[in-house]
C-alpha cells in the first residue's frame, strides 16, 4: 500500500563535550553568557520525521512515499533514498535554502544543548496531498507549521485516512487547532508528553478526543503504549531492548511499524505491538536510521517476544 509520509527531511549533527555544562555555565553570570565547548566527536546523521518513518517502512517492505521540502544541501541524502529505493519525487528542493537541520552537543549527564535551523522545511505548504497518486494511507508528522495544516485538510477532502503525528510541532498550534486536526484526521499519534499538552490546550480529555477518531495511539517510553480504539484501550507492554543507546528516532520508528500494520489489516494489540518492537529495535542503535532488520527477523522477534506470530 502505498502511503503518503508528509514531514521534514533533515540532518542531525551530534556532537559530544566530554565534560559537564554545569562546570562551565556560572549561573550568577547567566545574563553574560558567553561559552564555548570543544567537542572531539561529531557525528552527521541522516533523519527528520519524514525520514525516519520512510526508512522503517521500507526496512519492513512498506512503500512510502516522502512529501517533504529540502534545500541546496540535501545532496547526500539524495543518494541515500536512492540506495534504499525510496522515490524522490515529491521531495521538492527549495532553492537558495538549506535543508532542516539540528545541532545538538551532548555532555556526560546526557543534558542537551541544541539548535534547530528549520530552512526549507518552512516551505512544506508548496506540496499538496493532491499531486502524489495511489495514496491509501498518509501522515502528517511535524513539519512546517501552515504545510501541517494545509496537508491534513487536503488528506481530509481527498478522502484519505491519515494519521496525525504533531510530535515536537505540537506547541506551534492553538487549541483551537489542534481540535481542528482532530476533527480532520481519522487517527492520532502522541507521546506521554504530547498527550497531557494536548489535552491541556484542548481542554478535553484523551477518552472524549479519543470518540473522534478511529484510534487515537499514546506511546509510554519503556512502558509500552496504550491504544484507544473501537471503544476499548488496548494497554500494549513493552518489547525489551536488546541494549539502550539512543531514543532518537524511536517514535518515528514506532509510527512506521503501526502504518505497516494498518495498512496489512492487523489488529490494534498486534499493531501496538509491532510498532513498539520496532522501537526496541532502533533504540539500540544511534541515530535514527543506522539500525537494519527486514521483516522475517521483525517476524521472528515478535514471535519470540509476544508468543504468537504475525
């Protein structure tokens, strides 16, 4: 089935200060700050939502079709996409822009300076739903706020269901909009975080938006993740990591193994399930696309995690 994967395309530059920024910030001093950290390891990944969600998909024999802006710079990742037979045609280059990008340096408390730089991924609106063909399934996942917007509307009167995935664009809406991309979207998918904000700016209770929605998907971390659906929660438990490395990517990863699911006609446990084992499995890798599986070792792992087979 073919799905429709609206969201940004970026690189993540993550670096490491093998020290602690408490012992170089002076908190009396904080209206001056003025610091500098040398960072001996650097690392450029590969990711954006888009990106991540698109790579696990694939990984798992899905075909998912990336609808996203990028910039002069996106060169590299153009021979990626094309390594793993990811098309490339509604990816649309915005020209004299870069390509969304964080930088993040890291100290030995995990704590976490980071820039982001959104460049052309402020330009999502020029896509439209419309001009990709063949979409059974979509998703609007965090992006360029009016692109957001403009893409689950058009998702709504073209009569596609999709999924919306606010992730960290969450705060750029009002409740008022967020109420809106509910009343649009067939599905919603949040974190534990995302979901007590949404309810927040909502005013509304997850089991009342829940009732406008066909599913309506809370990941819990190492918790698991719980599944409103058909009236009923569905509590799904944790898949255990083979080792913890990076959360970074792990949500995307989540959300492609429930489109796989949805798009196969699974039930809401199996696909919680699955969508949760495919976090597990990219937790144990840093970055969000250096992990590799294809889906006989994902169907054997969840065999031997969950009891019963796909």
């Amino acid at each position: 089935m073919r799905t429709l994967i609206c969201g940004s395309m970026a690189f993540d530059t993550i670096m490491v200060f093998h020290d602690r920024f408490k012992n170089h910030i002076l908190p009396e001093q904080i209206h001056i700050l003025n610091v500098a950290f040398l960072v001996p390891d650097l690392r450029r990944e590969f990711g954006g939502c888009a990106g991540n969600i698109a790579y696990n998909l694939k990984l798992l024999g899905g075909e998912p079709v990336i609808m996203a802006t990028v910039g002069d710079d996106f060169g590299p990742y153009v021979g990626r996409l094309d390594g793993l037979g990811i098309g490339r045609e509604h990816i649309r280059n915005i020209a004299g822009s870069y390509t969304a990008q964080a930088f993040i340096t890291t100290d030995l408390d995990d704590n976490q300076i980071t820039a982001f730089h959104p460049g052309a991924m402020n330009s999502a609106h020029e896509n439209r739903v419309a001009d990709a063909a063949g979409i059974k399934l979509g998703i609007v996942a965090p992006d360029g706020r009016q692109g957001m917007l403009d893409h689950a509307r058009q998702f709504h009167e073209a009569g596609i269901p999709f999924i919306f995935d606010p992730g960290q664009g969450l705060p750029m809406f009002s409740g008022v909009e967020l109420q809106d991309f509910v009343a649009l979207a067939d599905y919603v998918a949040v974190n534990d975080y995302e979901a007590e904000l949404l309810q927040e700016r909502t005013g509304r209770k997850l089991e009342v938006l829940a009732k406008e929605v066909k599913a309506l998907v809370v990941t819990l971390g190492a918790k698991g993740s719980r599944i409103y659906a058909d009236g009923q929660v569905h509590d799904i438990p944790p898949a255990k990591p083979r080792a913890i490395m990076d959360p970074t990517g792990c949500g995307d990863a989540y959300r492609a193994g429930l489109m796989y699911a949805m798009s196969n006609g699974f039930d809401w446990s199996t696909a919680g399930r699955l969508a949760g084992l495919l976090g597990s499995i990219k937790i144990a890798s840093r970055g969000g696309q250096n992990h590799r599986f294809d889906f006989a070792e994902v169907a054997d792992h969840f065999k031997a995690e969950f009891g019963y087979a796909l």
